[in-house]
C-alpha cells in the first residue's frame, strides 16, 4: 500500500471514529482514531503538516469524547508545533488549534494557560482572517470567557464588546452571540452597571429563545 492510500485509510479511520463517538462508543473511537493517526504518521513522517492534521482530528475526537485531558494537550502541542514548523505562526491551522487548547485548558480549570492561547489564537486570527472577520469574533470570545472566569471584568468587557459587534456585523444570530452577550452582562453587573447589565443579558434570553438554546448548559 502506497502513502496515498495510507492515508487514504486513515481519513476513513478517521470519519468511523467520530460516528462510534456519536454513538457513545467512546473506547472504540478513541482506538479508530488513534490508529488513524499512527498511520498518517507512518504515510508522512513526522514534521508533516498532514500529521498536524491527524494530531488536532485526533485531538478533537479525544476532547469530544471526554478524554484525559494531559494526553490531549500532548495532542494539540505537538499538532501546533507541527505547523508552527511547515507553515509558519500564523496560518489558519495555528488559529484553530490554539483555540482549542484554550478550551481544553479552560475546562481543566488553567486559566493562566487558557488565557496565554485564547491571547494567541486572537493575534493569529486578525492576522490571517482580519480584524472584522466571524474568525476572529471566535476567538475573541473565548478570550472573552477566560478573562470573565478570571475576574478581569473591564478587560472582558472590551474584547466580549468587539465579538459582538463583529457577529452583528455579520448577521450571526447564533448560541455564542448568546454566550458573549450573557457573559457581558455578567461582567457588568459586576462593574455595578445595573442597567447596562440588564439590557445585555435580556438580549442574551431573547436570542437564546429564538434559538432554542440553554444559557445555562
């Protein structure tokens, strides 16, 4: 078998893991997908950017299905540097997984990490996507929610407040303009603007009703 179909195999792998993931199979996509990344590693060698891929597929599929976050973070490291090396720090593959790394490490109750990769990923987003781009808007929340898990209110309030213009500049009615809303709110009632602070997270119930969506999970 050549290296094409190796890896050929693996994206198959690959896609049967998420369904067993989709199923609560956990164990079994877990092992799919661990394969999956073996053999794109065997295809490519290491330092390929194909292996970046494989490592964040393999990364994600581990954070979806709960896994132990140490060895996800293992993951994602490598997949980042993996790219960092073939393409440079900013290129899309950069953004997306240190976005994800911010939230593994929010999750993990590390917000000094949380907020050093939300911080990134925002850097790299303006620079590959722009400063206007839903891309970015992304990555801006999730900084957003680190810094209001860590108190830092008036910093969280700025970029919580350029997320939402971006999304509304965008027409993205969706659950995380809730979220940036809901959590803007919060952080301005704690800044003690009452008003202020009831109007967002008024916003924040109306779009969650249209959308169907618990604020609360």
């Amino acid at each position: 078998m050549n290296e094409d179909d190796l890896v050929q195999e693996a994206i198959d792998l690959f896609a049967l893991a998420n369904q067993h993931c989709e199923l609560g199979a956990l164990d079994s996509a877990l092992r799919l997908s661990r394969r999956a990344t073996l053999i794109v590693e065997q295809a490519r060698g290491a330092g390929h950017p194909e292996l970046g891929v494989a490592l964040h597929n393999h990364a994600s599929l581990r954070m979806a299905c709960q896994a132990s976050p140490a060895r996800t973070r293992e993951c994602l490291e490598r997949a980042l540097e993996t790219f960092e090396q073939a393409h440079g720090l900013h290129v899309e593959q950069v953004a997306w997984v240190l976005n994800d790394l911010a939230t593994l490490e929010l999750q993990a109750g590390d917000l000094p990490s949380a907020r050093d990769a939300a911080a990134r990923a925002v850097d790299t987003a303006e620079v590959v996507w722009g400063l206007q781009a839903p891309e970015t808007a992304s990555s801006l929340g999730l900084l957003g929610t680190v810094l209001f898990r860590q108190r830092r209110f008036t910093a969280a309030i700025r970029v919580l407040e350029r997320a939402i213009a971006i999304r509304e500049a965008h027409d993205l009615e969706t659950e995380a303009l809730a979220v940036d809303y809901e959590q803007l709110g919060r952080c301005l009632e704690a800044r003690g603007k009452t008003g202020q602070a009831r109007e967002k997270l008024a916003r924040a119930e109306r779009i969650a009703e249209r959308l169907a969506y618990d604020l609360a999970s």
